[in-house]
C-alpha cells in the first residue's frame, strides 16, 4: 500500500504540473479554453494585431533614379513630383497620395532615392529613411547594378545579397516595425526588345545608356546575343535575392516579380531616353506597388 500511495502521488503531481502548465499557456495569450471551462462569463481574448498593417501612416522611399521620376518631365532631371512612390502629380496617383491623401503625402511621405545609385548605396539611404520614423520603406534599386559598361562589370549576386541584407539590417537595427516593400528590377531585356523599334531612342542609348544590355541595339551577332543573355541572368539571380532576403523578413513584401514580368511598352517609357519610365510608366508601378502594399494575403 505504501508503494501505491507513493505512485499515486506522483502521478497526481505530474498531473498537476500539466494543468499549471496548461493554464500558463492560456495565460501568455496561446488560448483560452481555461476560461471558457471556467464558465465566469470572462471576455474573449482580443484578436492578435497583424503583423502587416495594409495602411500604413507615412512612406519613406529609397532606390535609384526610377524612383526619382529621373527624365520623365525634362531631359537629364530629376522630378521627384512624379516618382510612383511619394511623388505628387494627379496623373502618377503615386502610392504615397493612395495611401495618405494629398496633404497626408505631402506632410508624411519621403523621398531618399538617389539617381544613379546601386546596391551599395542603399544602406546609406536607409539609414536617412529612418530618420523620418516612416511606417513603409520602399526599396526598387538593382538596375544600375547590372547597367553597366560591360556585363563583366556587373555587381556580382553575392555581393548584391550581402548589400541588400546590410540595408535591411540598418533599418531593422532602428525600427523594427516597420514595413517594407520591395520591387523586382525592371525586365531589361523586354526595355531593348520595345526601345529598339524606336530610330531616335537607339540614338540616344549611343550616348552610354545601359550598355551592357542596350549598347550596339541593332546588332544580333551571337556574341550580342550573348551579352543580352548574361545581363538578363543577372537581373533574374538579383530579383530571386531581393526575394530571399525579403521572405525571412515578417514585415516585408515582395511584389513576386510583378515590376519584372509587367509587359510595358513605349507609353511606359520616357520619350527623353526610352529608358526611364515616362509619367504613364511610373503609374504603373504606383498600381503594382499599392495592390502588393495594400493585399490581405500577397
């Protein structure tokens, strides 16, 4: 009988441990079903607040010269009023003036996009970005990554991750809430398949725009070909990091390539340089960027 009451009361204070166990969950918000056995009439728990809020209350954008609304209104200029992300033109409806209004963007929307920037230039950006405590960062940057003199030129993936990530650190290092929304790099090869069927836009790209995949537009010798080839590799590899990066990230969206596989045109393109996006282009990407920003489930 001693042995038995001995195992009886073990088994009663193992028993005993799980209940406490199970009301300390219930306790740290994992349910409610001690309540609800209770039957004390206590209120439900408070649903959980969601970890992407799909309005968020002020934008800061970083990136290069896209973002920067760069040969959309004049040759050779900047004209931020007409970037898709915080710019102000009725014609753009860009993603800050959807989400905050008018005056809301005017008050609470930033711009620290730099033309000509690369990948290794956003932590600095970000780093400006975080100082007007925004809601939303947006990030479109990597095209100038691949645009270069030679295709040898090219930032390499590794170091495209290990900059990117580095941007998304300095952010996460002063606001961790924050969220972000980041845009696939443009489809440069469909940019040459659509500008080369314009004479002056060919002319222009003479001057040094892109070269690595727009330089010698007309020519399709293999080794052209191959060249066009190797850029637009590079730019697939870079969208599958901003990817990456992005996903491990509960705060950040990528818009699953939908800049990249957009089937733009000549209207999407900047009649200054057939490069850049025009007014009609950048409101395009303001669509793309406020159904990625504002989806329930992405």
């Amino acid at each position: 009988m001693r042995k038995r009451s001995h195992r009886l009361r073990a088994v009663h204070a193992v028993t005993a441990a799980a209940v406490l166990a199970v009301a300390g969950c219930d306790a740290a918000g994992a349910g409610v079903s001690g309540d609800r056995e209770a039957g004390a009439g206590a209120a439900p728990s408070a649903s959980p607040t969601p970890l992407w809020d799909t309005h968020p209350d002020s934008v800061a954008a970083v990136g290069d010269s896209i973002t920067r609304g760069f040969d959309a209104c004049m040759v050779l200029t900047d004209c931020p009023e007409v970037s898709w992300a915080t710019g102000s033109d009725a014609g753009v409806d860009s993603l800050a003036v959807r989400l905050l209004g008018v005056t809301g963007a005017a008050q609470r929307s930033w711009n620290e996009a730099v033309t000509g920037s690369r990948m290794a230039d956003l932590r600095g950006q970000m780093t400006q970005a975080v100082l007007h405590r925004p809601e939303l960062v947006t990030v479109m940057a990597g095209a100038n990554d691949a645009c270069r003199d030679s295709t040898g030129q090219m930032t390499s993936v590794a170091d495209f991750r290990r900059q990117f990530q580095s941007a998304m650190d300095a952010l996460r290092q002063a606001l961790p809430k924050t969220e972000v929304y980041v845009s696939s790099v443009p489809n440069l090869k469909r940019l040459w398949s659509e500008g080369r069927t314009n004479a002056l836009g060919k002319q222009v790209w003479k001057l040094g725009i892109c070269p690595s995949m727009l330089g010698d537009a007309d020519a399709l010798d293999p080794a052209a070909t191959r060249r066009r080839e190797t850029v637009q590799a590079r730019v697939v590899e870079y969208n599958k990091v901003l990817a990456e990066v992005c996903a491990k990230d509960r705060r950040c969206r990528f818009d699953k390539n939908a800049v990249f596989d957009y089937e733009f045109d000549t209207k999407q393109l900047s009649h200054w340089d057939w490069f850049h996006p025009s007014r009609n282009g950048q409101a395009r990407l303001a669509e793309i960027a406020y159904r990625t920003v504002t989806a329930r489930n992405p």
